[in-house]
C-alpha cells in the first residue's frame, strides 16, 4: 500500500526564486527564511519519498478565469512551467505520476469531489518555488509529483473545511492505492496577505504561529473558519491557508512535528515552514 | 447570494466583479505571452480596444492607478503581471495602493514580522 510518510508547510511567493536565481540565500534580508530549510531538505533526502502531493494555487498560468476550476488534479507523467509576465525564470520540467493521480481522482469522484481531471497543465511557481526550495539549483526531477490546485482567486472558493475533507479523501485514497510507493505531502502558499486594496501589506503573526500550532495538534479547530474570516484576519490572499489545511487533511493517522521556521516578512507575506511525520491508521 | 462583506480597504473579487473586470483581466492574462508585452507597449490604446476594455478600466490603466484597475474589477493576479511588465515589485504596488513609499510600505511589512 501508499504510505504518507508526512507533510510540509512551504511558502511559495516568487520573491524566493528571484532571490535563489541571484544567490541571494546569505544576504540578512534572506537568511532567517533559507535557514529554516536544511533540516527539511535533509529529512526529503533521508526518507527519499517516490511521490509529492503539491497542493497550490494557480495565479493566472494555466487557469484564466473563463473557466476557473475549484479543485483541479492533474493525472500526466511530466508539467511543464512557462513565462508567467513578470520576468522570474522558467524551470525544468516536473515529473508526474499518472497511475497514482488516475487512482486518486477515481477515488475522490467516487467520493463526492468532482474535481477538473488535467493531461496538460502548465504549472506556475506556486508548484515550482516549493520543488526548487527543497531540491535547490531545480534537482528535482527524480520525485514524481501529483498537482492539486485549489482555486484561491475568484470567490465562490471551496471553504476550509471542504479543503480539509478533501485532503481526507485524498489521505483515504493513497491508503487504498495497491502498490508501495512513499509519499509526501506539500501544502504550499500564504500564510497572512494581502497583495491588493488600501489595505495591502496586513501580516498577521499571531495568527500565522497559532495556526501552525494547530495545523499540529487542532486541525478540525481550522475548518471552522470561513473564507470571509480568513481575508479580515489574515487579509485578501490569507485564503491560501486553504492549502495547508488541504495538505493537514491527508495526514489521517499519528502526526509528530519535527521542525518549523516561521519568519515575516518575506515579500509581503508570513512564511510558515514546517515538518510533519506521519504514521498511517492501522488497518 | 454574494459572498461580499465590507472590509475596508478591500475589494473582493465576487461573482459581480469577476464579470466587471473581465476585459480587463483578460487582457493583462495576454501578458504570460512576450509577444503580447511588446505589443502592449508599442500602442497601449490599441491594445484596450483589442480587449474591449470599459472607459473606466481604460482611464484606470492610463492613470496607473491601480486602486481604480480594483474597482474596475481587476484581479491581483493579472494585475501584478501588468506591474511585472512595468518593472514594479510587489512592494512598489503595495506602496502605489497604501500612499506609502516603497521604503515605507517595506518598512511597515517588517515592523508586522516583529515579536
């Protein structure tokens, strides 16, 4: 059977590819973000997980919003990035895992979440800054990774506690896939922005650490939270905690935190890195 | 139904928005393409009636002012691909919006990310 061996938190703003493409890790600004990461890169590079489930956001690279899907799955065996407008650089291909991917949306059809089944689909840096954050100079071709992206955008978007199911489902269904294949869990994005409005630059740092804490011990406590909550609390884009919420929902057994930086500002957001084990339910 | 609440000095992009800031949107999307940038720049006003975009959204976009690009339904998302093509970080946005500067406004993120 698959085994979720754990899950990561990870920003993913495209500030941290610039900085990574002009060395910029060591300078002050920089360094309390990129040294919270080796301990994460050493447990990926112990543990060796075959497969990455990427939960993110599209901001405007595959998905326009003429036809704007709630919850997408890709299912090909290789993504691909491409110029997103504003100049950071394009990357190498990511490679896929089709059987699993296939084998997940059957199940969460199955299960209620009618998600947009994708062959092609272009992945911007809310999938790519994560990979290259964790394997640096874009060595991660040799993980296979699954895209789940969620519609953080354009409101109607899914609330938090259907991110949560749907992170359960996907949990369900990886315990349910027959071949024996270790997976990690990314949930990447936020934590508190907001990047429009008179109100731009809000960062909310209680917040953000009160929600890392229960990320770990109360992830149930998250799903009470609406939407329209989390802009007032955590600002217009602070709805991206809906991938770490996603992210906490496969994790259906035992969870032990193992690292965690949080530091702000980073560009204009609170980064949360953190690192969970994950012991599957007994069957 | 909408889901729009007041919270000052944000502009959600609902249902009604969405269909407001369409051209608008669809129009900064066409700068993912190169091409299309250097089109932009070549006759801006070509390109607004390319995409079809409202006198409110054209007025927006000539005056720069990216609060106004909101109420004509922008989204950030494509918004800031317009500002990429400008060579404005997202810190300058952030200082365009707030009547800050972009030191300021840097200067504000930091103080937040304080203990």
């Amino acid at each position: 059977m698959a085994n979720i061996i754990g899950g990561i938190t990870t920003s993913h703003i495209p500030a941290i590819a610039n900085a990574m493409a002009n060395g910029l890790e060591e300078t002050p600004y920089w360094k309390p973000f990129f040294d919270g990461y080796p301990p994460v890169r050493d447990w990926l590079n112990e543990k060796k997980p075959d497969v990455i489930i990427l939960f993110y956001n599209d901001h405007g690279l595959e998905f326009f919003i003429d036809k704007k899907p709630t919850f997408a799955i890709g299912v090909a065996d290789e993504y691909h990035n491409a110029d997103e407008g504003w100049g950071i650089p394009t990357i190498p291909p990511v490679t896929g895992e089709s059987d699993l991917s296939w084998h997940i949306a059957n199940s969460l059809v199955e299960d209620g979440f009618d998600m947009t089944i994708c062959q092609e689909m272009k992945v911007d840096h809310g999938l790519t800054v994560p990979l290259n954050l964790m394997w640096p100079g874009y060595n991660y071709g040799h993980v296979k990774v699954i895209p789940v992206c969620i519609n953080c955008e354009q409101h109607p978007m899914p609330q938090p506690k259907r991110t949560y199911a749907l992170g359960q489902a996907i949990g369900r269904a990886v315990a349910s896939f027959d071949q024996d294949l270790k997976v990690a869990v990314f949930g990447t994005g936020g934590m508190s922005h907001q990047l429009d409005g008179e109100r731009a630059g809000i960062i909310n740092r209680e917040f953000d650490i009160d929600c890392l804490d229960k990320l770990v011990s109360d992830p149930e406590a998250l799903t009470k939270y609406s939407n329209l909550d989390l802009v007032e609390i955590a600002g217009a884009q602070g709805v991206e905690l809906n991938m770490l919420i996603a992210m906490r929902g496969t994790l259906i057994g035992e969870v032990k935190e193992l690292h965690r930086n949080y530091h702000a500002p980073i560009s204009n957001t609170g980064s949360g890195l953190m690192l969970l084990e994950h012991t599957m339910p007994k069957k | 139904m909408t889901q729009t609440v007041d919270i000052p000095g944000t502009i959600m992009l609902d249902g009604p928005m969405a269909t407001k800031g369409y051209p608008l949107n669809k129009m900064c999307y066409s700068f993912n393409n190169a091409a299309a940038r250097n089109e932009f720049k070549q006759d801006e006003e070509a390109y607004y009636e390319k995409f079809k975009l409202t006198e409110e959204q054209r007025d927006a976009m000539r005056k720069r002012d990216v609060i106004a690009m909101l109420e004509a339904g922008g989204s950030i998302y494509y918004l800031a691909k317009f500002a990429g093509l400008l060579g404005l970080s997202v810190q300058d946005v952030g200082g365009l919006q707030t009547g800050m500067t972009t030191e300021e406004f840097k200067a504000f993120l930091v103080k937040q990310g304080e203990i």
